[in-house]
C-alpha cells in the first residue's frame, strides 16, 4: 500500500496507507529511500542519466530500513522489545536474501533447461521447486507438499532474471548501513555521491561510489556477519 513516484523536473511525493503501526512507519522510511535517490539524482544529472537501475533501485529504500531497524534495535527499552525487533530484522533477511536467491536459482535452472531444449512442464517445475525448497529450509522445517506448486503464483518469475536483484539490493544495502553506523560522515557523503550517481555508469560501478564491490563476495560477507551477529544477540536473549 505505498509507492514514491514524480517526475524529473517535480519534487518526488509519496503515497501510501498509514495506522500508526511499526510496519507502517517502516513503508514511510522505505519510500523515504526512493524518494531520497531521485531527489539527488534528477537534481545531480541530466534527464537521459536521471532514472536508475532496477539492480541499485532498493538499494536506497533498504539502507534506510536497516539504519532504523539498527537504531530502534539499539534504543530498546527491553530484551522482549530488543528480541521483537531483532526477529523482525532477521526474516527481513529470510525473505530477501535467503528466500529471493532461491527463487533465483530456479529460475537459472528452469532457463538452462529450456535453452537445452528440455521443455518444463507443470510438474518438473514443481519438482524443481519443491526440492529446492527443501534444500533452502532444511529438515527441521515443516513441509507441505503444496508448496512446491508456489512458482506459479510469483509474478516476477514473467520478468527474466528480476528476482536476484532484491538479494543483492539487501546484501549491498546492509553494507552501506553497516560502513555509516561504524564510520559515521564519511561513509554518509560516499552514500549520498551514489544516490547522485542515478543511472550515469553500471550498477556495479555506482555501487562502488558507496563503497560496495558487489563483483567480490565481500558485501555478501559483511551482510551475514550483520545477521549472525545478531542471530547470537536473539539467542542470547531467548536463553
């Protein structure tokens, strides 16, 4: 229920549902991060180079989401509250990391066989997608044989190669955070020269005026050392 939209000579504006809930202040702070990256950007390049890559475009709205969740995390006034929130962040990560790079993988393995000219059919998509959902979640996870028919109801699987990207958006956006939060302005003025960027070179290279190298593991690392640390903090708590 919210979007960040405008134009390139408009200020950008943002429209959404709001009931005063944590998760509707978090829609605020994401649209926050997309509204942030066209404001600089259509101020900082001409219209040809003013609209930016899907590959870095929730990248912005996710930093923004990981500095309140760091914030709120470090500011709570209890261990439940401390455990909410950090159990809150953490399926952020299932869901977009984990969750998204699965989806990912089946959808290179369905594209590899359909170039090999083994066409699928609704049942080895099914097969396909059921095994990895094991594979992804494991024995200890509660399987019902239903899911494996879930690729037919993700849309995103109709636009080729869509998926990893919000996988890499979190990993990059998670190390941006992480290098704000530790280095405090020069990481913030690296961080905003990228949401000037816009769509002026590769995403890749954008990302590295934030400081990111998303063609080393390095923002993966960083990413998982984030959610291990404070996958022990919850464990901690809950004991």
């Amino acid at each position: 229920g919210a979007y960040s939209g405008g134009c390139y000579d408009s200020a950008p504006y943002m429209l959404l549902n709001y009931d005063n809930k944590l998760d509707d202040v978090f829609t605020v702070i994401h649209e926050m991060g997309h509204s942030m990256q066209s404001w600089y950007s259509n101020k900082n390049q001409e219209y040809i180079n003013a609209r930016y890559p899907i590959f870095t475009a929730e990248v912005a709205s996710t930093v923004n989401e990981s500095l309140l969740y760091r914030y709120l995390i470090a500011n709570a006034e209890s261990e439940l509250e401390e455990a909410y929130l950090i159990n809150q962040y953490l399926d952020g990560f299932k869901g977009t990391m984990f969750r998204q790079t699965q989806f990912a993988e089946f959808e290179r393995e369905v594209h590899a066989r359909v170039e090999a000219g083994d066409m699928p059919t609704g049942e080895s998509l099914s097969k396909l997608y059921g095994e990895l959902n094991a594979k992804y979640y494991g024995p200890d996870m509660n399987y019902d044989e239903l899911i494996a028919a879930e690729w037919a109801r993700i849309p995103h699987f109709y636009r080729a190669f869509y998926v990893y990207k919000y996988a890499t958006g979190h990993a990059a956006a998670t190390a941006i955070s992480s290098e704000i939060l530790e280095e405090g302005e020069p990481a913030a003025e690296k961080y905003i020269e990228f949401l000037k960027s816009g769509g002026s070179d590769y995403p890749l290279e954008l990302l590295k005026l934030a400081g990111v190298d998303m063609s080393s593991p390095e923002p993966i690392r960083a990413a998982m050392r984030t959610f291990e640390a404070l996958l022990t903090r919850l464990e901690e708590i809950l004991k």
